[in-house]
C-alpha cells in the first residue's frame, strides 16, 4: 500500500470514530441533561411525570413546612416578597400562594424567576402545578403584581424532611426578551 491510501483510510477511519461518538453523544444528551437538572435542581421544561396526579392520597398525619424565600440578581432592582413567608401542609394536598412583585423603576421590565428547593431530597418532591417561573414576568413602571403558586409535596418525600425551603432568584431578562422578539419578528418576515 502507497503511503497516500495509508493516510486516506486513517482519515476515513477517524471521521468514521468521529461519526460514531457524535452519535453517541447525541443519545445520551438526554440522559445527561436529567442528571443536570437532577443535581442542580433546574428543569426548564414542564415534565408531564411531575403533574399531580389523582391517585395522590393526602397524609394528614404529617405536616411539612415549607419556607418562601427570594433574592434578586445584583442587576435586579425589582422588589419581590412572599406574600406569607412560610406554610404548614399536609403532603398529597395542593396549596395556593402568591409571590408580590413591584417594579421600582421609571420603565417596563421583563423578570425571570429561577427556582431552588433545599434540602436537595426534596427536589423531586415538591411539584408546582403553577408557577410564576413557568414564564417571563412583564411588569409596566411603578406597577405591583401578584404571582401566583401552586404546589404539592408528594407523601413520598423521606419522612425525616420536615422543613423545605423553596427560594426564587429574580432576574432581570429586559433586554434579551426585546432581543429575542426581534428576532422572532425577522424569522416570520424572512419565511414570508
């Protein structure tokens, strides 16, 4: 074999790897992005498994805190606060809250809530039917909203849990919201 053909069946062969572990990785994305949202705690998407089911039976011999907290990204100049800042509830029930949010500046903003549950155990546990994190929250100058909040704590959660704290960080989304609209509009005027 000439030293050409040689060099061409090793590049062959490595597109071919290449091929072959592109493949690869693109089968288990989906697998790796649940373990990143298990570890983190993040899922931007609505997992039809963690909608309440009816076969859920309340356990009304158990009560459960759950504590509302907020925080706001440095470049979030919103004030938000829970309207109560924390809850007794029965695991299997669905409770209703509200988030208050006012918008301090002089001009209309877009926030986006991103969720965090501690103890790390209760991740899977505590399931929003509705959520204010669901969305971009637009709020107009000097207005003031109510967000609201459904959740669940599945009876599954460990019996040792007794406190969980679910907390919002805010952050200001204004600008790559406006960004992303353009874009949008310019993609339906291209197609047309």
């Amino acid at each position: 074999m000439d030293k050409q053909t040689k060099n061409s069946k090793s590049v062959v062969t490595k597109l071919a790897l290449v091929c072959v572990c592109m493949f690869g990785f693109g089968y288990v994305l989906i697998p790796l992005y649940d373990v990143f949202c298990d570890l983190t705690g993040l899922r931007f998407t609505q997992d039809s498994k963690q909608l309440v089911s009816q076969e859920i039976q309340e356990d009304t011999t158990r009560l459960v805190t759950v504590e509302f907290d907020v925080s706001m990204n440095q470049s979030m100049p919103w004030k938000v606060k829970p309207a109560i800042s924390k809850l007794q509830v029965h695991p299997g029930r669905v409770y209703i809250t509200n988030y208050i949010a006012k918008n301090t500046t002089q001009s209309a903003m877009i926030g986006q809530a991103v969720p965090s549950i501690t103890p790390y155990v209760a991740n899977r546990h505590l399931v929003k039917t509705e959520c204010f994190c669901f969305e971009n929250q637009p709020i107009e100058a000097g207005k003031e909203v109510e967000m609201a909040l459904s959740f669940m704590i599945n009876p599954k959660l460990p019996k040792d849990v007794k406190v969980v704290t679910l907390s919002y960080t805010f952050f200001d989304i204004t600008q790559s919201a406006k960004i992303n609209k353009l874009d949008s509009k310019e993609s339906v005027l291209a197609f047309n």
